[in-house]
C-alpha cells in the first residue's frame, strides 16, 4: 500500500472551511488524492530525527538561557549601578556580579539567575558534543563542507544538516529559498500586488539558521562589511542582513548540490545577467556577443524556407 504524507498547512490553504470533522476532511483529502493535487511533505529518515529533535531542544534552552541573562542586565540598570562592562555569558565574568547590590535580597535573586545559567551551560555542552558526534556517522562530508562557509560554526552546521538533510529534494534554488523563508511570495491579481502570503510555510529552523550567518559572516570580515554596506545604500539596514542571508542561503544550496566549498570571491561578486562582464560584451538583454554568435538567427519571416545564418563579428561579413 503506497503511504503518502500530506502537507497539513497547505491542505488547509486549499481547502479551508467553516466546518470540519474526520468525514469531511477524509473526503477533502480523497478528492485531493484523486486529483493529482495533494500536498506533499518531506518523510524525513527515522534514524536522524532523534539527533534533529535534540538540536531543536536545544534552541529552546538557549532562549530559556538568555531569558536568564536579560534580568541581570535590566536589575544593574534599575538600581543606577554601573554597567558590569563585562559579557556574563561567559563563566569568568559572572564572579561578583551579585555582590555590586546593597539589598539583601537582590544579590539572592542574582545568584539564582547565575546559577541555573551555569547549569544550563553544561547541559548545552553535553548536547552540543552529543550531536556533533552523531553527526560525524551520519553525513561527515556535508557537516564539513557546510563549516567551509563563514558564519557557519559547528552548532549553525548542525542546524542546516538536519535541517536540510538531503539537498536534491529541491528542485532548484528558488524552492530552497523558499522553504527557508529567505523569501516572501507575493500576492496579486490584474497586475496589482496585495501583499504577501505563505509566511508560515517554510523552516523556521533554516530562517533562524541563515539570519545567524549572517550576523556572524560580518564579524572580523572586511569584505563582508563592504557587502553589507553596498547593500544598505539602496536599502535599510534590515533589508540588507536579509538579502545578505539570502544570498548565504544560495551559497549553501549550491555548496551542496556541487559538493564543493564555499568560494567568497563568487560570493561577493554582484548577481544578476550582467554580474561579471564588462558593458561592451553584452547586447540589450544581457546575452554576451560570444553565445549570440553561435546561435543560428532565426528566419526571415514565417513563410521562409531558409534561415539568414549565424551571426559574423566582420562589419563585411
């Protein structure tokens, strides 16, 4: 019996209602199957969705871990206490935190939060070191081309591994990007744009993945910042980390379908038909004057027989 799993969030989108119910949402699903049309998720292998649920934990221990480090900051400031200067995410810099506050029972409450951070430092340890051992059995090669990328440490390489899984699942570039939500779908009808649609349909996990990348790709990255302001000139700041992981989100997508290494001087070459070649090379609509030669003309009218040749360089051709 052939075993088919459907895509909840885009059945619902074709075949919303006001009612619903176990018969109408089999018949719904039937008339879908019957069709053609039904809306196919990704049956991802048993064998790694324990390591992909764990890494999923993880994210959320890392935002219970930041709630924590939040208050301390907001109490120094509540009480008109000079800053710490100092990141208290690292463990060396937590020593006397709690002692700069004169009442007594604040330096209790700062102690708490230092130390469930403390001991959720260790947990994330263990995890981390956990995954990134399982990781080497089950796709080594991946895992190491995806750290080649700038930005992209262990703990990101992690995330897009099983996130990704297999690359050829993807069709081309656009769908990747798509399914990461590096890019929004617009709605239109007679010509006109209504907005955006599909915000929900896609990984959360690549989104989160790629925007880190994104963040780090700059830090100790001279290039990258040129990038990054080249791109801010014809857009806000915002838009510009969101087109630079975007363009991160390309890179890894043909990284993996070419199973080659991340080369920044491509990466930071600008895109489009005319990226890379000088003015004089391209006619009107990007063709360089090379691919046009070798193309045969086409004829003459509809009724010709034969076709004018191909196109000489020789002003006396």
């Amino acid at each position: 019996m052939p075993f088919v799993l459907g895509h909840a969030l885009s059945m619902k989108a074709i075949h919303g209602g006001k009612a619903k119910n176990e018969k109408i949402d089999a018949q719904k699903i039937a008339a879908l199957l019957r069709g053609g049309m039904l809306p196919q998720a990704y049956v991802y292998p048993a064998e790694m969705r324990a390591t992909r649920d764990l890494l999923r934990r993880r994210t959320h221990l890392m935002r219970k871990r930041a709630a924590l480090l939040a208050p301390v900051q907001n109490t120094t400031s509540q009480y008109n206490l000079p800053e710490i200067g100092k990141k208290i995410a690292y463990k060396a810099n937590r020593e006397g935190v709690a002692e700069r506050f004169a009442e007594a029972a604040v330096p209790k409450t700062i102690e708490v939060d230092l130390a469930l951070i403390t001991y959720d430092d260790t947990l994330l340890k263990d995890l981390e070191l956990s995954s990134l051992n399982t990781a080497k059995h089950h796709d080594p090669h991946t895992l190491s081309l995806l750290q080649t990328g700038p930005g992209i440490g262990k703990i990101l390489s992690l995330v897009l591994l099983y996130a990704i899984h297999q690359i050829d699942r993807f069709a081309s570039v656009q769908a990747f990007a798509s399914y990461a939500r590096l890019v929004t779908c617009s709605k239109e009808s007679g010509g006109k744009r209504l907005g955006t649609a599909g915000k929900k349909i896609g990984h959360a996990h690549l989104t989160w993945a790629f925007s880190e990348a994104a963040t780090l790709f700059l830090r100790h990255n001279p290039q990258g910042q040129k990038l990054l302001a080249r791109l801010e000139k014809q857009h806000d700041k915002g838009k510009a980390l969101s087109i630079l992981a975007h363009k991160l989100g390309r890179a890894v997508y043909v990284m993996l379908k070419r199973k080659v290494a991340f080369d920044l001087e491509s990466f930071l070459q600008p895109s489009g038909s005319r990226a890379g070649e000088p003015g004089a090379s391209l006619d009107a609509a990007g063709m360089s004057l090379s691919r046009a030669c070798s193309t045969p003309a086409p004829a003459a009218s509809v009724n010709a027989t034969a076709r004018l040749g191909r196109v000489s360089l020789s002003p006396r051709a």
